[in-house]
C-alpha cells in the first residue's frame, strides 16, 4: 500500500520534475510514493490519506471548530487554535479523537506573529508538517464609520488583516507542495451594508491575499483561495442582534436559514480534497444566495 508523501522541495531536479508533471495531470493530492520510494501517479482520492496534516487558526468556536472537525473527518490530523478559550478548543480536540481523529489544541494571539511562528512549529512537531491552513480567526466590530471607535479599528484590523498575514506569511513558508491554503473572507465585501465599512474592507483583504499569493506559489501545486460566507449561526453575527433581526436577516437567502457552521467547512473541505485544487486564486461566495 503506498501512502501520501509531500513533494519534497530538496529532491532531485529530475526527480521533482517528474512528481509536478504528475501532479499537474493527476491533481496535487494523486503524487503518491511506493512502499520502494518510487513516484507513482495515482487515480485522484476522494479523501486524503493519513498524514495529511491541517492548522485551521480560532477553530474553538463557530465555524473555525466545524473546520477543524470536518477535516479531521477528512483524515487530517488537525492543530486547533484559539485565544482565550482553553475549555472549547479542549472540547473540539475531544470530539476529534473520539471519532478517531488526531488533534492538538494552540493558544496563539494570530496578531502576534511570533506567537503564529510557535502554532505553527507546535504543529509540524506534533505531526510532522502542514499541508492546509485555514486562515479563520477573525473579529468583527460594527459602528457607523463615523462612530467607529480607534480602539476597535484597530484590534479589527490587528486581528483580522496583520494576523491573517501573518498566518498566511507562516504558511506560504511552510506549507508542504501540493497543500492547499484558505483565508476566511466574506460576502459582506459585496453587500456593502451601513456600518460594516472597516469590517468589510478587512474582509477584502482576504480576497487580495489569497489571490496574489496563489500567484506567487506558481510551480508548488498549492492552491490558495478566500471563502466568503454570507449569514453564519455564530456569536460573531448573532450577539448584539435580537431573535426578530435574525429572523428577518434569515430570510434573505433563499434557502430561508443563517448557514450554520458546517455549511462552510463542507465548502472548505471541497477546496481541500483532492478535487478541489483546481479551484485557484479565487473567492468563493459561500452564502446561500443571500441578496
Ligand atoms: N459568522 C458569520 O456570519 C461570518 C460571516 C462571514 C465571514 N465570517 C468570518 O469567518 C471567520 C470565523 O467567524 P466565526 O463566526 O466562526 O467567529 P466566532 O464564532 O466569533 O469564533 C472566532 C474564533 O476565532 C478565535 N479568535 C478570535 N480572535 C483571535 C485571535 N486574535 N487569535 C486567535 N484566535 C482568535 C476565537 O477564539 P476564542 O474562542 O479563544 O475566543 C474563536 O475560535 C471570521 O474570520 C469571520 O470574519 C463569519
């Protein structure tokens, strides 16, 4: 039986070579090594084997843990993060063993960029590299921009614009060939509603990232996408709003519902498996149709 092995960057030029052509034909996730070393090209999986490795950043709660749990039932082995609470990520690496998962839980402030050098080194310690990173962490404050306090501008754009960076700057070093990299965007950057100007161009920012940084993986067969959900059943959206907003904001997608989490990390677990890598460079509008 052969498993998953990542192109490996200090192979023979030949060598290598020859695991890209394949990889260009087969999909990134069909380079397969033999029990004897040798390179084969494989039918495309539809899961990835053991030892696929994943970091999904704030995957405590929302819709970071529902990623964190779908690829861990994808067959990654999954460093789950968060920032204050232990408690819940404890709880997602509970429920990702319990189904026979491998998992281990990161405090790191993704604003800190030393602190996102250590998830990731905790990671590639415990499994021995990464091949997908989600870039989910995120926070949202909503004023009119005029009424938008420097504080909460500030932490918003520290979290969610320099700490995305920072995590996607950490994966676009050491994200194993054939890997896939996700930044968590949203459609808010096409709704345009009052008050979520500094939020939305935040989120935009996602879009940019991945997109350019796809360009600039060219040759590694690592796809790098944004998903930009609509109306999520978290905290994030829900706190502040009352159940008659919610309702009403429900019934602006057509399926008549706020997503719930696992609507998107079904989406990102597309981008990740072996029939998703073609899919490059772009963001991809995860929101039930919502107008
Ligand atoms: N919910 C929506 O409607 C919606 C729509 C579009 C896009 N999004 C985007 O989707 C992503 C996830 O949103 P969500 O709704 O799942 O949020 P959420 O339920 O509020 O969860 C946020 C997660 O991020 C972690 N986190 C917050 N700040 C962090 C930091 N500085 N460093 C590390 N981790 C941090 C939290 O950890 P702790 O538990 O430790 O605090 C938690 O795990 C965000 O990027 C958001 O912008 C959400």
């Amino acid at each position: 039986m052969s498993t998953y092995a990542p192109i490996d960057p200090a192979m023979p030029d030949r060598t290598r070579r020859s695991l890209l052509a394949a990889a260009a034909v087969a999909g990134p996730a069909a380079v397969m090594m033999g029990a004897t070393g040798t390179a084969t090209a494989a039918a495309p999986q539809t899961r990835p084997a053991r030892g696929q490795v994943a970091l999904v950043t704030g995957s405590s709660r929302g819709i970071g843990a529902a990623t964190a749990r779908r690829l861990a039932r994808d067959g990654f082995d999954v460093t789950v993060n968060y920032l204050r609470n232990a408690g819940l990520a404890a709880d997602v690496v509970r429920q990702i063993e319990g189904e026979g998962g491998r998992a281990i839980a990161v405090q790191a402030d993704v604003a800190d960029p030393a602190a996102v050098a250590r998830l990731f080194d905790a990671g590639e310690q415990a499994f021995g590299g990464v091949d997908v990173v989600v870039s989910n962490a995120g926070i949202m404050r909503l004023a009119p921009l005029r009424d938008l306090a420097d504080d909460d501008f500030d932490r918003m754009l520290a979290v969610n614009v320099k700490g995305s960076f920072n995590v996607l700057r950490e994966a676009a070093r050491r994200v194993r060939d054939g890997g896939r990299i996700v930044a968590l965007s949203s459609s808010i950057t096409q709704l345009r509603s009052p008050t979520y100007a500094a939020y939305a161009a935040s989120k935009a920012a996602q879009e940019l990232f991945a997109n350019i940084l796809a360009k600039e993986l060219a040759g590694r067969m690592i796809s790098v996408n944004a998903v930009a959900p609509g109306l999520v059943d978290t905290t994030l959206f829900t706190d502040g709003k009352t159940p008659e907003q919610i309702a009403g904001f429900a019934q602006r997608t057509p399926h008549g519902r706020l997503a719930r989490p696992e609507d998107i990390a079904d989406v990102v677990s597309a981008l990740c498996g072996a029939d998703g890598g073609w899919i490059n460079g772009q963001t991809v509008f995860a929101n039930g149709g919502i107008v």
